[in-house]
C-alpha cells in the first residue's frame, strides 16, 4: 500500500508540474442578503476551480465547484446548502482579475429544488499563490439566495 502511496503521489505531482492549467481551491464567507437574510445571518462555503491557460494569461476560462452553508438564524431552522456547478470566466490584467461564474446549483436539503446561481468577482493575486476575491452570489430557487462574500484561494 506504501508504494501504491508514493507512486500516485510522485505520479500526480508530476502531471502538476507539466500541466498547462491553474488549479484553485479555497475558503469563502459571506453575508446574507435578499431573500436569504430572513433564514440566516452569513454563509460559509468552498470553492474549486481549475483554469485551463496559465495563471497570468489575459483571459482565462474552467470549470468550478463549490459548496455553500447558509446558517440557519434561527434554532428551529435547518441549515441551507448548495452545491454550485458551473463555469468561470477572468479576465487578468496586472495582478487584478475580474470575471463571472455562473452555472447551475444543486440544492442539498430536502426542501430546495436549486437553480441558475450566477457570481460576479473581483480578485487580488498575492505573491502568485493566493488571491484574495470579492463578490456577490446569488442561487435563483423559490427565492434570491444571495450573499456579499469575501474569499481566499490557494493556486497550485
């Protein structure tokens, strides 16, 4: 099972070193608003993307996936989750990106169908590795699950 281990391990990081795309993962919170502030106060989710031309090309486009908790403000209510599958698109011009994702999210309780979510972004690229992004979110269900969020990535 160790060598199994290793392999996969010195497999994948060599596919990573001669890949031509950005892979991106990380953390982002936010604040509810719309119709989504009278559920909750705040939402915490996780974002994936993968970029297929390189981190500092002009116009990039990939797929992304995320998750997204909207905590319940109230004690008696469930938590609210989706799962966001979609498409980005930045566009880089010296460090700062600006762009769109948009696609479909599936909702994760019993109770939500999910819908068209779309998510315009504004982004700070540090030291190369991390981008620090600013954006609003809104997941077209029953009602306008929206939300003003800040985020932190992490680009292998």
């Amino acid at each position: 099972m160790k060598r199994f281990f290793w392999s996969l391990l010195l497999t994948m990081t060599c596919y990573m070193s001669v890949a031509q795309g950005t892979f991106k993962i990380g953390l982002v919170g936010g604040i509810a608003t719309d119709d989504a502030n009278t559920f909750s106060d705040f939402a915490l989710g996780i974002d994936t993307y993968y970029m297929f031309n390189k981190k500092r090309a002009l116009l990039n486009i990939g797929p992304t996936v995320g998750f997204r908790n909207y905590f319940a403000s109230g004690t008696d209510l469930d938590d609210i989750q989706f799962l966001p599958l979609g498409a980005a698109a930045r566009i880089r011009i010296l460090g700062i990106s600006a762009g769109l994702d948009g696609g479909y999210a599936i909702g994760l309780n019993d109770n939500l169908d999910g819908g068209f979510y779309w998510r315009p972004i504004l982004a700070f690229s540090i030291i190369r590795l991390f981008e620090l992004n600013f954006s609003y979110e809104v997941v077209y269900d029953e009602l306008n699950w929206a939300n003003f969020n800040m985020g932190f990535l992490i680009q292998i």
